[in-house]
C-alpha cells in the first residue's frame, strides 16, 4: 500500500535538456500569476545544474523546451536586501521578508562568453516553500539592476 502511494505521486515529464525525468508532484511550484511573456506555463520545477553549483534549473513541467537557470542572489551578493511589496507577500502568504519559509531566486542570462553572464536583482522570484507557491515580484528599492554581472573584471 505504501508503496502504491508513493508511486501515485511520481509524475514523468518530458524535457529537451534532460529528457524524461521523474519528478516528485509534490516540489512541483505553482506561479500565483504567469511570468511576464509565458502564459502558458505555471508550473516548475527545481532541478539540480551540478553538484556544488550554486545554479539550479527552473524546468517547466508543462512545457519540455521550457528551462531557466537561477540562483540565489543572497548567496552571491552580501548587501541583497530586496524590498517586497506587501501586496506581494501576501500572496504568497508571508507577513515578513526575508522569511524561512521563502527562497529567492534570480534568474540568470548567459551569453556567448559566459564570463558576461547577469543575473536579474531587480525582479527576483520568491518561494513559498511551504505552499510550493511562486510569484516574480518587481522590487521596491529601484537600486538593483535587471543585468548584474555576476562575474567582475580583477
């Protein structure tokens, strides 16, 4: 019986980065709202980019072609206080940020020469983690680039 209904929650999703994988229903996140330009995928899931990489994969399971790579841009940046809007966090159901149940994520844009990769600090997403509910928030504090660059000239 246990193990019928620990199968019951595996779901196989197709992706063209990792090919068929098999995911767990219940780290599936759930956008309250679409991100800006894809409507049509509200669901994803975090996947590993490689062991000790503070990247990570942010796979659509509605959408195979569908991936981004982020990371935790108070991982990176000591200084990263971002200021949420209230409107925002309740929705995702904080009174407060930083929260222990919340993970940001920004997401990270690599060109050719991934020496000049950036990652996006004004319009980072947040998780519940409790919910597995996701919203990309535009910050209050109007410092922070959408292009930072995550690697600096010595």
């Amino acid at each position: 019986m246990e193990q019928v209904k620990s199968e019951a929650k595996i779901e196989k999703i197709k992706t063209t980065r990792f090919g068929e994988i098999e995911i767990d229903k219940d780290k599936i996140i759930n956008f309250t709202e679409s991100l800006p330009g894809l409507p049509e995928s509200q669901k994803f899931i975090l996947l590993p980019h490689k062991e000790e990489s503070p990247f990570m994969w942010f796979q659509s399971t509605e959408l195979p072609d569908l991936a981004f790579i982020v990371m935790n841009p108070c991982q990176y940046l000591d200084n990263y206080e971002p200021k949420v809007a209230i409107d925002d966090l309740s929705i995702l159901g904080f009174e407060n940020f930083p929260d222990s149940g919340a993970l940001l994520l920004g997401l990270v844009s690599i060109p050719d020469d991934p020496k000049e990769m950036t990652i996006n600090l004004m319009a980072p997403i947040i998780l519940n983690l409790n919910s597995k509910t996701a919203k990309q928030v535009v910050l209050e504090n109007e410092d922070y680039p959408i292009k930072h660059r995550i690697f600096t000239e010595d």
